[in-house]
C-alpha cells in the first residue's frame, strides 16, 4: 500500500527534533537513550541526515551509545547510495542499533568484496549490505531462449556467490543479501510468470535462489522486492531518476528502505519485539464493555467494524502461533474486562490465549513494566496496541522503547498498521519458537507448585527436570545461532555468531561447544542454554577460555548454570587443561550476570579499563555437587 511509504505507524516528529539532534554533545552519557527515544517518529530527509551527524558525532567522541547495539556495516552497491545512506543512522537507531556505515566507492562491488585489503574488508564490518538490483545481475531484459535464460540466471548467481564468498574470506562478515524487485514491464501480460525468460520469470527463479545461497552461506536475506511490491513498482522505480542519477529506487521510498533495514539490523543484534501486549476497549472490540455490557459489543461478521476488530483478533492470534507472547494491558475491572473472553460468540481470542492479563486502574506504564517483570524480558521486548492517542503518547513518553504504532480513528487499519510496522522482524525460526507462548503459560503452573514448595530444593525436586546436553550440531544449529544472536541478559559476552560460524565450531578440535536442553514435568522448554569454550596456551600449560556462556533468562533458579560448568570441568580435565577462565563483558543489558563466575567459584583476575572482568578456577580443585535432575548426554 502507497501509505506505508511514509511510515504512518510512527508519530509525528517534534518540531524542535533538529535543534535538540544539533545541541546534543557526542560525548553526552544518554546519548544512546536520547537517540533512541528520538528516532521513534516520523522525520523528513533534513531530519535523517541530522540525525546522522549526532550519531557520527557521538561515535567520533567516543561517547556511550547504550543502550543501541554498535554495528559496523559495510555497503557495496552498483548505484548512488549516498541519499539512501541518510536515511538509515536514524531508521537503525530506531530498532536498537547504533550504526557506523563503511561507504565503498560507486559500483565497486565486486572489486571490494574479492580484494582483501578494500576500505570496506579492511573494516572488519559485522556485515556487508550488498545493494545491488538487476542492473548488477544482467537481468534487465527477456531471454526467451531457454537454454540462454537459463545461463542469465546461472551467470547472475555466480558473480552474486563469488561476491558473497569474497566478503566472508577477505572480511570474516555475513552478507545481507537482496532480494531483486521486478520491475513491471509487461511483455505477454498474464502469461509473463509461465514464460521462461520473460523479465518477470528470470528474476523470480533467482530471487528463490539468493535464498537457498543466504542459507548455505550465513547470509541474510534483505526482501526488497517485498517492500517494492507491497509499495508498487510503478512508484518504486523510476527511470527518470536512475538515468539521471543513477539513484536505486525513487527517492520518496527511500525512509521505508531504511526502515526495513533497520528492522533487519536489530534482528540480527537481537531487538526484534517478543511479546504483543493489547488494550481491550476499542482495540480488541467496538465500544467500552463496562459500560455497554458484553451483549453490545462491535465484533464479528455482518458489521464493517465489527470485521476490523475481528481482523485485529485475526493478527493477533497469528503472532501467538509464530511464538509471541501475547498480554493485555487495559484500564478496566478485571472481572469486566475477562468477561468478552468467556462469554461473547464471536471472540476469536480466547482467555487462555492470553499469558499474563493485567486490568486495572493502575497507570499503563507502570502495568507494561509489570507484565515485562512477569515475563521475564526487557520491557523493550513489548509492543502496545491501543487506540487512544492520549495513552500512546504517556507510554511513549515514559517507556520510548516500547513499540506503540500510531493508530488513525477507523479500526480497519489498525491490523494493518500493526503488521506493516515489522515490530516482530526475525533473522530465523525455530521449533522452540512455536513452544514460547505455551512455554509462558506453563510458567504460571511452576509458579504455583512454588509457591506451595516448603523450600527451594522442595520445589526444584518436585519440577521433574531433564537436563540434556550435546555438542554443536546441525540439527540445533539455527536454534544456536538464535539464541547466541538474541540473548542479552544472561550473557557474559555478548559476542554474535553466524550459523556458518556455529559450524565452524562443531569442527575444530580446539573448541568446546555445549548445547544445553530443558524440560519438566509441565513442558519442554527446549535450548536453553549454549556454551562456546577454546583450549588455549597459558601460563605454563594449557586452559580451557571461555569464549562465550549465555541461558534463557527464563531457567534462573534451577541450578543449571552448576550443570553447566559440571559439562565445561569435565571436557576441561578430559582435554588436560589446567585452569577454566571466564570472562564478563559489561553492557547496557548483562548486568545481571557480573558475578556470575564469583558464584561459581571462580577466582577474580582483573578488570581492564573498558571493564572487562576475567576469572579463574583450577581444574583438578573442582568437585560438583548433586544436583536435582536428570542429567543426559555429556
């Protein structure tokens, strides 16, 4: 739809946003906060490109980007990128991230990516974005030979590999790979899509091609022919300013580019929201329960509106069954409020579909950051869906980083606003994520059985844990590679790998790599927890370095971290090391975890000036204790 051009899911900016972007100091302490809270609106180009400059100013001083993730992106593209790049420190910001771009020279695609000393490999970027479309490719024009159609795709892909393959060796970053928008030029109409080598069918193969190679390479796939059909590709591109300027697409889709991207960038850092929190009264339904009672209520078939707030249930119950969690969040009585949910035919959301359902008069805010302790995430993990403009703007005002999409007065957009604004964006899909919501639910029994437990032992006996454990493999290897990308809290380091990195794990002798898998007797809970260790040189002997150690928040209180390290001892002593180190990288998030390795038993050995803590602990001293669970696999 045309309108999600200018992002109508975000407010309006403030009409002081330069001046506040040009007076912030880059070495202020909340610059990251400020940014953050500032890129959650509407903004023009002039905007954007401010809002650039106090990135780079911050990033030039040195200043504290917290709680945005820093991310170094290299761009390789064959147009003029440079209007585009504008748009994105701010769209970025937006999602979580603090973004350096490594800009490489006009149509120097392939010459960066196979050169090992190029600005951009020299970089070390965390990824590449190649912005390449099918100019790039060869693929502007029909080849309705066969035979020859078949070779435009198979040159196509082999110059997009040899590009892929030469960033990974020269650089060590993933791609993020495009797929190719069409552009619609029709030349048998319908019969277009059947015809091998019409323009329409060369660029459709290939673009189920760039995902098969993303896949086998550790690429992302950027989908940008989904953004240009979803905006139209007679306002997508225009020739007029690609012959004059050789500009990728029309500058008027240049914000929702950026945007995309920026939800893609915060998925990688582990920024993509997790749980969909509702308002109720003329969210879910038409009109105000408690004071029309359930029998009147605007929902259903037979009604325009009715349909919209159907539509709105539709969605939501989508969002659940792809693993998000979903609440509600409503100023009402809570008897009143669950009454809809048991009683009305027509609700398509159920009470059991809700995990955690908070309804009272108590300020939203303070119940958002409620329903984020219940659950256990970050309260920038939430997105809020409400009508009333009034309630939006406090929980903007007070949580910025909660997700509020802006709503117009007809609810028949309100289910469409919600999917386009991409709040749910994932770089991968496992089956733990089809368990989260299920998973959530049967949080509310353990807690039940706890709170009737005499003590903690009591209660963790009574759980019924398995714990299992196994080397990296390719079986959980998306599930890894998920986990390591999207942990915050329980993560000692907070270093990001790739699944094709994963892989190179599972084959190196040298390394110690632990998958760690949880169930009860209310569900299975599935990975929970991951563990990548180096044998290396130290002192007088060899020790086992704990490269990376990060849990689901979720199994706290159990005493797996202590079955953990039994795993990491016991390879430790197989493998003749003589010490374990770990070490403890502070961030914004990972707090929680600074003593993780003190209670573990291990022995402080300093802290660096970027506070950076490291720990020891002899091998042959460590004795493990029973521990309530079955334990399986080693």
């Amino acid at each position: 739809m045309s309108w999600s051009i200018n992002l109508p899911w975000l407010p309006p900016a403030p009409a002081d946003l330069r001046s506040r972007l040009r007076a912030m100091p880059g070495d202020a302490n909340d610059a990251g906060k400020q940014l953050n809270a500032l890129a959650t609106c509407q903004m023009s180009a002039g905007d954007a490109a401010a809002f650039a400059k106090a990135i780079s100013r911050v990033l030039a001083s040195g200043g504290s980007l917290a709680p945005l993730s820093h991310f170094r992106l290299g761009v390789l593209s064959n147009a003029t990128f440079d209007l585009v790049q504008s748009w994105m420190p701010a769209a970025a910001a937006r999602h979580g991230v603090a973004l350096e771009i490594i800009e490489a020279p006009y149509d120097q695609v392939m010459q960066q990516a196979l050169d090992p000393l190029s600005i951009v490999n020299k970089s070390r970027p965390d990824a590449v974005l190649l912005a390449i479309d099918h100019h790039w490719l060869k693929l502007e024009q029909p080849v309705l030979d066969e035979a020859k159609s078949a070779q435009a795709i198979d040159d196509a892909l082999d110059m997009l590999q040899r590009v892929v393959r030469g960033v990974r060796e020269h650089s060590g970053a993933p791609s993020i790979i495009p797929t190719i928008p069409c552009p619609s030029h029709s030349l048998f109409g319908g019969f277009d899509r059947r015809l091998n080598g019409s323009l329409r069918n060369l660029l459709e193969k290939t673009n189920s091609q760039i995902a098969a190679l993303a896949a086998e390479t550790g690429s992302y796939v950027f989908d940008v022919a989904a953004i240009a059909e979803r905006i139209g590709t007679d306002t997508w591109f225009d020739q007029v300013q690609w012959n004059l300027y050789k500009l990728p697409f029309a500058a008027s889709c240049m914000a929702v580019y950026a945007d995309r991207l920026g939800l893609l960038l915060g998925a990688i850092r582990g920024h993509s929201k997790k749980c969909l929190v509702l308002d109720l009264d003329n969210t879910l339904w038409g009109g105000v329960v408690g004071d029309d009672g359930v029998e009147a209520l605007k929902i259903g078939q037979g009604s325009a509106e009715g349909e919209a707030f159907l539509a709105v249930q539709k969605m939501a119950l989508s969002f659940r069954e792809r693993g998000i969690i979903l609440a509600v969040c409503s100023k009402n009585n809570d008897e009143t409020a669950r009454k809809p949910f048991r009683e009305h035919p027509d609700m398509l959301l159920k009470e059991s579909d809700i995990t955690v359902f908070q309804a009272n008069w108590i300020d939203k805010s303070n119940n958002l950051e409620a329903i984020a302790k219940q659950l256990n995430i970050g309260v920038d993990s939430l997105v809020f869906l409400d009508d009333n403009p009034a309630e939006r703007a406090h929980v903007r005002d007070a949580l910025p980083m909660v997700g509020i999409p802006e709503l117009p007065a007809d609810p028949s957009f309100f289910s469409a606003l919600l999917e386009a604004a991409g709040y749910f964006e994932s770089v991968n899909f496992s089956s733990e994520d089809l368990l989260r919501a299920t998973s959530y639910a049967a949080d509310a029994k353990r807690a039940e059985v706890m709170a009737s437990a005499r003590d903690a032992g009591d209660y963790l006996t009574s759980l019924g844990m398995v714990i299992s454990f196994a080397p990296f493999d390719h079986i959980g290897r998306q599930r890894i590679a998920q986990l390591i990308n999207k942990s915050n809290q329980f993560n000692l380091t907070t270093r990001r790998y790739t699944e094709s990195e994963c892989a190179d794990f599972e084959c190196d002798k040298a390394v110690m790599t632990l998958q760690t898998r949880l169930s009860d007797r209310f569900s299975d809970l599935g990975m929970i927890g991951v563990v990548i260790a180096r044998i290396i040189k130290y002192q007088d002997g060899t020790a086992l370095d704990i490269d990376s150690w990060l849990m689901s928040c979720r199994v706290l209180g159990r005493k797996v971290e202590e079955a953990m390290l039994n795993q990491v001892m016991s390879f430790a002593a197989a493998n003749g090391c003589r010490w374990v180190l770990g070490h403890y990288i502070p961030t914004a998030k990972n707090g929680m975890v600074k003593d993780h390795y003190i209670k573990l038993g291990f022995e402080l050995l300093g802290v660096s000036e970027t506070g950076k803590r490291s720990f020891a602990r002899f091998t042959s001293e460590y004795l493990p204790e029973p521990l309530p669970m079955t334990i399986r696999g080693a």
